[in-house]
C-alpha cells in the first residue's frame, strides 16, 4: 500500500531532523530519576510507536495516508509526555520486583501474528524487515507492553464500576451530536505555516499561540482569518467549502477535532503535519439524534471509560509527583 511505504521511508530519518533539518540530536529533553531522554530518544520512540502502528493495522482497508498523516501528527505531540510515563511505569515495575515470563512474551507474539497476519510468520517476519525492526526489539516492544497494561489494569479503579443514572444522562447529552445522522456544520479555518523563510518553527508557534488568544478574547475569526491565515479558503474568512461540510469533507484528524466542537469556540492548535491549523465552528445544522435507549450501552461503556482513565490519571499524576522530573524546552 502505497502510503505505508511512503512512511516507512520517512523513517529512515529522524523525525526532528525532517522537521527542522539541522536540530541537534542530542538536544536535553528531559531528566527522569537522573536519566536524561535526548531529542534523538523521543525521534526513536515515536519511529518505534508508528512502525509498531503501521504492523497493527497493515491490513485494514480503510487505511488511507490521510489518516497515517494524523496518527503521526497525534504521535508526535505526545512522543514526550508518553515516554515519561512509559520510564515511570516500567521503573515502577521494577521496584516492585515484577518480572514477564518468556511464555507471555511468546503468546503476545503468537497472538499478533493471528490476528494481523492470519498466522502467517514468514509474512510478519517480511513485514517486520521492512518496518526495520528486528525481533528482539519487537519481543522487547512485546514484554514493556504487557508491563505497562499489567500496572494500568492494577490502577484503574475497582473491578466494578457504577454509572448513575444522572452520570448516565449529562454523558449522553454530551456525545449524542456525535451519532446524529448525516450532521453537517458550517467551519472556519486559520492555517499558519510551522515554517516560513522569514521565520522558524518556534516563531510560527508563538504566532498561532497568540492569534488563538486573541481569538479567545473576543477578536473575530474570519478577519484574523484573512489577515494572517496561508490557505486557499483565506479570503473567504477561513470558511471551509464555501458553506455546511459534512465529516467526509476534511481529512480523519481535522474531522473529528471539528464535529467534537461547540459552537463559537475556537480549537487549540491542531499540529496537522505543514501547518498549525485553528478551527472554530459557526453553527451546526441537522443530523436526527438517536434517543438515549438506543444509545444507552454506548453511553455506559463510554463512561465507564472515563472513569477508568481518570483513575489511571491520577496513579500517573502520583508516579509524577514522586519522581525527579525536569522538562527542557
């Protein structure tokens, strides 16, 4: 498929190298418990996560470079943050003297190459020479993830969990927009390149930090739009297609930023690979919302997801507190 080739070749370079050219490698991230993590550790990680991505959903057919585009993108904002709490849970682990049995190591294997690859081995052992891999650094992917799933299953609240009936509604009255039918919304966009040849990254990022600030203290979106957006819909204010757009109009990423949006509120900065885009939404038009019987064990299954990740929040937030952490802009 062509866009994973494309990506797999992107790996071959540093991820800040491609995005800067020059940026130094060995750049202080931050410090862990004394442990320094460079620039060049978060690059490898994040290379690591997205050719581990890229092994997991091989076959899907729906799999467009759109989509690969915003994984990486989402990847890539993360890369830090995640790589903290990936050294605080595997250090964690290893204080509390826990260690993975080979056997478990084997069957995760055994199950991946089931599920992505029929069980075939020889095409996953192809797949992984291509991706750059090698098995011992798969195996080593295999056993940190069934230490850090083990301690996020120990910490995400009781066994069970009860959503009240009130819970149950304010969820549903949150999300129900996002199952209405064909919903269709009328959208502004600001676009500001990462890089201009008057300009670097860091500048472009201040320059969007700020435009959202003023945006946020009242200014109005289509003349910032005008003024200081780099995209064809700019001289119509930032409106997008001319009128209301529907969720196969933008491209994964976008789409799901801009349909969770409340009216008249404007976005955070939404990496998007070239750019940073801003997004506000005019208004909302149609889209027939089912009622909350039907939507009832979607909603309790939501919720209870919440809640979950707010327990394993906060255990993180713990590990956090408890640990030397410094962070180097």
């Amino acid at each position: 498929m062509k866009p994973l080739f494309t990506l797999t070749v992107l790996l071959t370079l540093p991820l800040s190298a491609r995005a800067s050219g020059f940026q130094e490698l060995n750049a202080l991230k931050a410090v862990v418990n004394g442990e320094s993590i460079t620039s060049a550790e978060v690059d490898t990680a994040v290379a690591t996560q997205i050719q581990m991505w890229i092994l997991e959903n091989k076959n899907d057919p729906t799999l467009t470079q759109a989509k690969v585009d915003a994984k990486v993108g989402e990847m890539k904002k993360q890369a830090l943050s995640d790589l903290i709490d990936r050294k605080l849970i595997l250090a964690e682990f290893k204080k509390m003297g826990g260690s993975i049995k080979e056997t478990y190591v084997d069957t995760a294997i055994d199950e991946f190459i089931q599920k992505r690859f029929d069980g075939n081995r020889e095409k996953f052992n192809g797949e992984l020479r291509k991706s750059g891999m090698t098995i011992s650094q798969f195996r080593e992917m295999q056993r940190e993830q069934i230490t850090i799933q083990a301690l996020r299953s120990q910490n995400d609240g009781p066994e069970t969990l009860i959503n009240t009936p009130i819970e149950m509604q304010a969820k549903y009255e949150a999300i129900k927009g996002e199952y209405a039918e064909d919903p269709q919304i009328i959208l502004r966009m600001l676009s500001i390149p990462k890089v201009k040849a008057d300009s670097d990254e860091a500048a472009q990022k201040r320059l969007v930090d700020d435009i959202r600030r003023q945006l946020q203290g009242g200014a109005d979106f289509a003349t910032m739009a005008k003024t200081h957006s780099d995209d064809s819909a700019a001289s119509e204010g930032g409106l997008v297609g001319g009128g209301p757009i529907g969720k196969d109009f933008l491209k994964p990423n976008l789409t799901s930023i801009a349909f969770s949006l409340a009216p008249r509120k404007v976005s955070d900065p939404i990496d998007d690979i070239s750019h940073w885009r801003l997004l506000y939404v005019d208004a909302r038009q149609g889209g027939a919302v089912p009622p909350y019987e039907e939507l009832k064990e979607t909603v309790d299954k939501l919720l209870t997801q919440d809640k979950r990740k707010g327990y394993v929040d906060r255990w993180l937030e713990k590990l956090r507190r408890d640990a030397g952490i410094r962070v180097y802009e």
